[in-house]
C-alpha cells in the first residue's frame, strides 16, 4: 500500500511538473507568434554588437533584480516576517516569471503573494502582504522622483512640443503629490479614527486581528520606521537608474547613439506605462509609447525597437526564472 501511494504521488509530481513546462512552453510560443518575442530584432542586435546586448541582460538580471530582491527581503526582516531568504528569492523568481504573461508589470504579485500568505495566519499574512505593499508603493515613488530628477535635467526639452511640456509638468506634478503623500505617512499626527478602526477583537481572551485589519495595522506600525522606508525608496531610484542603462545599451546593440540623459528622460515613463494592467508585461504599450517619445525627443530611426528590445530583455530574464515556478513544491517557513 505504501509503495502505491509512493508510486501515486510522485505520478501526480510529474504530471504538475509536465503541465508547468508545456505553460512554459505555450507562453514562448504565444509571445514569438504575437510579436512580443522578436527573434530577428534579437538576431539583429547579437550580429551587430553582441557585447551591448550582453551587458544589457546581465545589467537587468543581476543588479537590478538583485537589489529589487534585496528591498524585499530588507522590508520583510524589518517587518519581523518569519521567512528564509533562500523563500524570499524563490517568491521574488516566480514573481518575474508571472510578471512576463500577467497584465501589467505587478501581474507577478499576485502570484508571489499567493504562496507568501501559504501556511500563516491572518495577522501574519497581513503583516507579510504589507512588506508587498509598501514595496510597490516605495517602487512607485522611487520611479517617479527619479523622473521628476531627469525631467529636470532635460528642462531644455520644454521648448521642443506642447507634449514634452505636458510631460514634464505632469510628472512634477506627480512628484509633489506623492510627496505630499510620503510626508503625511511618515508625519506624527495619528487621527483618533484611524486607531480606533483597528481595535484587535478576543477570541479566547487573545486579542485577534482580521486580515484586513491586521493589514491596516501594520502600515500604521511602519511608520516607526522611517530609515527603513527612505532606504527603500532609495534602493528603487537605484533599480530604475540600473533600468535606463538597460535601455541605453539597447539603443547601442542596434547603432543608436543618444545622451544617456535622453534615455533617463525617455525609460521612467515607459516604466510607468508599462506597469498600466491592459497587457502581459506592458507587452505593446510601451513600444507605442516609444516610438513617440523617442521621435519627440530627435531620434529618426529605430525609435520604435529600443523599447521592443528591451521587452526581449525582461522576458528572456522573465523565462530565465521560469524553473522557481515549474519545481516550486509548496513555500515553507
């Protein structure tokens, strides 16, 4: 009897492991056959300057993931979550390879949050999902403060179209706001209600959280941690300054010569477009953005395929993760 439920459940093993690959296998052919995947604009780049193209993925795969893997884990241990690292990089692997087929570039989080919240309560998986949310959060506000920086950098930009001042001026606009945002976050004022929303109930005479008011009550909690969540932001300008060298040394791999402060006034908007949940990754609305941004800015030709080379960049990197998905056997503490 033993043996055949030994037989029965390393069957069903492989059975989950061959439905896992042919996922795999499905999404890179759904991704050559919509375009997404661009085997000859690849080609094209590994024939002309294969060094650049390198870089460029070791760039994406290595310090950018790594410190976004790091800012996790960071919030996590501040959070005093109860994970090894060894999970942490596990979750954050699976969360790159969704974020490749998921709309949007934050599709991966759901999937990561799902076996984050596996085995835990409702105040420890408030407590986890929170890091989560603040990470996004400092992820969003890192990424805009560096755009508002570059956009200052290229103020001279304001007089070449109504649209690059528009641009500008809507980005500065959102940097105020989302500092606004911040100052009231980490400020000391408490309104009475916000505490008095959260009072734990009892059950057997413990007190006791609800998810969502355990998730209310630890953002609360992390403002007594404002170096940690600075930290953070600062760790994100990072990963989207690593980002803009990503795009710069595309634009190399396929001859096109620009000012790196082009590429730094260009890549946070797309960044922000991408993460807009319409397609798998941002998947075309970014290469649209692009080609228009680019061409605003003074470049004529392959406006269009430095973005789209790009997108090759982060789903190579997205199908790379793939196997911390396929052979995930459960999350364990």
């Amino acid at each position: 009897m033993i043996s055949i439920r030994g037989s029965s459940l390393l069957q069903n093993q492989w059975v989950g492991h061959a439905l896992r690959i042919g996922l795999g296998a499905a999404a890179v052919y759904l991704l050559i056959h919509t375009g997404a995947l661009k085997p000859a604009l690849l080609g094209r780049a590994m024939e002309s300057h294969p060094g650049f193209f390198i870089l460029a993925l070791a760039l994406y795969a290595l310090p950018l993931e790594g410190i976004a893997f790091f800012r996790w884990y960071w919030l996590l241990r501040a959070a005093k979550v109860q994970i090894s690292m060894g999970l942490v990089l596990r979750l954050h692997l699976i969360g790159l390879f969704f974020s490749g087929f998921l709309p949007g570039g934050t599709g991966g989080d759901l999937v990561k949050g799902f076996y984050l919240l596996r085995g835990r309560d409702k105040t420890e998986g408030a407590t986890a999902i929170k890091t989560m949310v603040v990470d996004r959060f400092a992820g969003t506000f890192g990424l805009i403060w560096l755009a508002a920086i570059t956009n200052l950098m290229n103020h001279r930009l304001w007089e070449m179209s109504r649209v690059l001042s528009a641009q500008i001026v809507t980005v500065l606009g959102m940097s105020l706001a989302s500092a606004i945002l911040v100052g009231i976050y980490l400020s000391p004022w408490k309104p009475h209600w916000l505490h008095a929303s959260i009072v734990p109930e009892t059950r057997d005479g413990a007190p006791h959280l609800g998810f969502w008011k355990g998730l209310l009550s630890s953002m609360i909690a992390f403002r007594d941690s404002p170096g940690v969540f600075w930290g953070v932001i600062g760790l994100s300008m990072t990963v989207h300054l690593c980002l803009v060298g990503v795009y710069a040394l595309c634009a190399q791999s396929l001859e096109v010569d620009l000012p790196f402060r082009l590429h730094a006034f260009v890549a946070p908007t797309l960044t922000l477009l991408n993460g807009i949940p319409i397609s798998p990754a941002g998947l075309g609305i970014g290469e649209a953005g692009g080609a228009f941004l680019y061409k605003a800015v003074g470049v004529t030709h392959s406006r269009a395929e430095i973005p789209g080379l790009v997108d090759t960049v982060v789903l190579l990197t997205a199908l790379v993760c793939a196997p911390a998905y396929f052979w995930q056997r459960g999350a364990k503490k």
